[in-house]
C-alpha cells in the first residue's frame, strides 16, 4: 500500500505547474508571519490591553467591511487585462504589510479598528486574484492536488509561525513584535510575486473574449449553482473563523485545568495549534487523495459531519470533569481533517463553475464569504466569551446543529448540479 501511494504521489506532483511551487514559497513565507499573530492578537488585546472580548470581536470582524470592499476590487483588477492577478497581489501585499504595522501601535479600540481595516482590504485585495493564479496553473485531473498544494504550504507557515511566536513571548513576552515580524513576512512576499510570479497563460485572452465588469459581475450573481454554492460556503467561514479568534480565548479563560481556576498556559495554546496545523500538513494529501473520486458537493459534506463533530469535542473539552487537554487535541485534531477536506474541494468547484476569462469575479464572491464569516463570526463569538460560562460552554452546541442545515444546503447544491 506505502509503494502505490508512492505511485499515486508521483503520478501527479510532476504535472504541477511550476508557477504553484514558487507561488507556494512565497505563500509559506508569509504564512509564518501571519502564523506569529492569528491565534495570539485576540489573547493580546484582551488580556494585554484590557479591551472586552466584544469590543476586540467587533473590531476584528470590521476587517471584513473593508475586505468586502478590496475582494469586489480586486476580483475585477484581477481580471483586468491592464492590471491583472500579479499586480493585485503586489498590492494586496503593500496593504498587509502596513496594516499590520498599525496592529502592532495598537494600545486603544479606534487604533485596532483601523489597523483591522488596513488588514481586511488587503486580505481582501489578496484571495480573488491569489486564487485565480492557482486555478489558472491546474488542469482538470489535478486541481485539487495544485489547490491542496497551495494550501499546505499556508498551513505548514501558519504551524512554524505558531511555534516560534511561542517561544518569542516566552522569551520577550512582547506581543507588539509579533505583528512586525508579520508585516515584514509580507515585504518577504512582495519580493517573490515581483521577481518571480507573472501573468498565467489564462489571463492572456483575446479582447473579443473580454466582458464588461458590469455584465461579468451579473452573469455571475445570476449563476444560481453557484449562488447556492455560496449560501454553504458562509457556513463553513464562519465555522473557520471561530478557530482563529474565539478557540484561542476559550481555551485561556474558559479551559481550566484540574484543579486550577486557570485556563491553558500561552505556551499550551501554542502547542495545541501547533499540533492543529500539523496534523493538517500531515493529513492534507492523503485526505485530497482519497477524496478526489468524490463528487465536491460529497466531499463538502464529508467536511460539515467532521466540522460537527469537532465542535462537540470542543463542548466536552470545556465541559469534562477531567482530561480537557486530551480533549481539545481530540477536537483539533477532528478540526484540522475537517478544514483540509474543505479547502481543496471548495477552490475546485469554484474553478470549475467559472469561465476562464471571470475567474478573478468568480474568486472574488467566494473571497466574500470569508469577510461574511469573519463579519458574522467574530463578534458572535466575542459575544459568547462575555456571557456566563454555562451560556458560552453552549455556545459550540448550536455550531453543531447547525451543520445540519449545511447539509441540507449540499445535497440541493448536489442535485442543482447534476442538472
């Protein structure tokens, strides 16, 4: 069985374009930047600067009204024959970079709030066209593996991130420099999109081929498989967002280890997230393997099912009498197979529901519902950490009835496409 998933592995790794392998550094690269602040910013401001878990849920997810504005943009720049994928992500880059240098001034609200701006319209400059570059290097028989590619070198930056950021609080216990060190991780990226990344063949297209931002952006809100694609898709946003900003503080405050009144050491929730994109890397290819025979909308499901029972995993790691450490690497662990099963198989139907030439319009909605979770889920989950623990313990109980209704969605978006 090692010799013919050797085989597998082999038969298909050469046939990724080379622009993915470098695309996919530069990616890593900045990755580990981001992987220094994503679960330690909402400890930070909370803990540190002593604004309430709402406030910071509020100003974080007001990244998603300015991440609105930069995906809308940047899906049409990306599809722009005069700006195209390559200098929108030269752009989305610059904005990051000073966004998080606004981060790491922070020390009121109204700061946090501009520097969550800042960061959420490079963000949202950044999906569509990085997307786009990535489809645009896949063939039908790879795609998901080039997504999945692409994706494990965001997790394997955001682990090595993660580790190091540990040990530097651990060290200097100055959270300010975490968000340097991101901003300089976008500089790093900036460097490989310019020297190394160039316009796909895709984007070359005829001007005859060529539509009007207009009319590109009503042919595909009137795609009604794609709109039902998107309706699941916020769902699972809103499920990931709840990762990178209410599981850090739930487990700091509302995780006590036996016999304490305290929740998990930094260093613990460090390790835990760790282990969480570890077990991703580890499992992101042979999960993309034995899920390329599935339909996308069955390997969606597969995901909803793990996102449920990670969530109720994470209830009983609040709620056990003991083992809530085993309890939440169960519940990680659950998370991380969930995600890997997700990302590939989402990128994949985009890609292929679009026409070559609005891939950037088709990225950038989808790109949207990442600001709609985020818009909906980190104030949601603020708001939960603020209620009493017995409210907030129940909190990740309605997560999993909601799944029910994701599925739901997925087998109509099943049966939309097999029309």
């Amino acid at each position: 069985m090692k010799l013919a998933s050797q085989s597998q592995l082999s038969s298909w790794l050469p046939s990724i374009h080379p622009q993915v392998w470098i695309f996919a550094i530069g990616r890593f690269l900045s990755e580990v930047g981001t992987g220094f602040t994503l679960f330690y910013a909402p400890i930070f401001f909370v803990n540190q600067l002593g604004l309430s878990a709402t406030s910071v849920g509020v100003a974080l997810g007001s990244a998603s009204i300015s991440g609105i504005v930069g995906r809308i943009v940047g899906g049409s720049l990306a599809d722009s024959e005069h700006w195209g994928r390559r200098r929108t992500l030269l752009l989305a880059t610059a904005i990051s970079a000073i966004g998080s240098l606004v981060l790491a001034a922070t020390n009121n609200f109204t700061i946090l709030v501009i520097g969550s701006l800042i960061s959420g319209l490079g963000i949202g400059f950044y999906w569509p066209a990085a997307e786009a570059v990535v489809a645009d290097a896949s063939q039908i028989d790879n795609r998901r593996e080039t997504f999945a590619i692409a994706r494990l070198a965001d997790n394997l930056g955001l682990a090595i991130g993660i580790v190091l950021a540990g040990f530097l609080i651990a060290i200097i216990g100055n959270y300010r420099w975490l968000f340097v060190i991101d901003a300089i991780s976008f500089m790093v990226f900036f460097g490989v999109v310019y020297l190394g990344i160039s316009e796909t063949e895709q984007q070359q297209i005829e001007q005859s081929e060529k539509i009007e931002l207009f009319a590109s952006w009503m042919a595909v809100l009137s795609d009604r498989r794609f709109l039902v694609y998107i309706a699941v898709n916020i769902f699972f946003t809103i499920y990931i967002s709840q990762i990178h900003s209410t599981l850090p503080l739930y487990f700091k405050n509302f995780v006590f280890v036996e016999s304490t009144t305290e929740g998990f050491a930094q260093t613990t929730i460090s390790g835990l997230f760790a282990w969480h994109l570890l077990f991703a890397i580890i499992c992101q290819l042979p999960v993309t393997s034995i899920l390329k025979s599935c339909s996308h909308t069955l390997a969606l499901t597969v995901s909803a099912i793990l996102w449920a029972i990670g969530f109720g995993l994470i209830w009983v790691s609040g709620t056990a009498p003991s083992h809530h450490l085993v309890w939440a690497i169960l519940a990680l662990a659950v998370l991380a197979v969930a995600i890997v099963s997700y990302n590939p198989s989402a990128a994949s139907l985009v890609t292929d529901l679009a026409p070559e030439n609005q891939r950037g319009v088709y990225f950038s909605i989808n790109a949207l519902c990442w600001a709609v979770g985020s818009f909906i889920g980190h104030p949601l989950g603020g708001w939960a950490l603020d209620q009493p623990q017995i409210i907030t313990n129940s909190y990740w109980l309605y997560f999993i009835l909601s799944v029910a209704i994701a599925v739901a969605i997925l087998q109509y978006l099943n049966r939309v496409l097999a029309k």
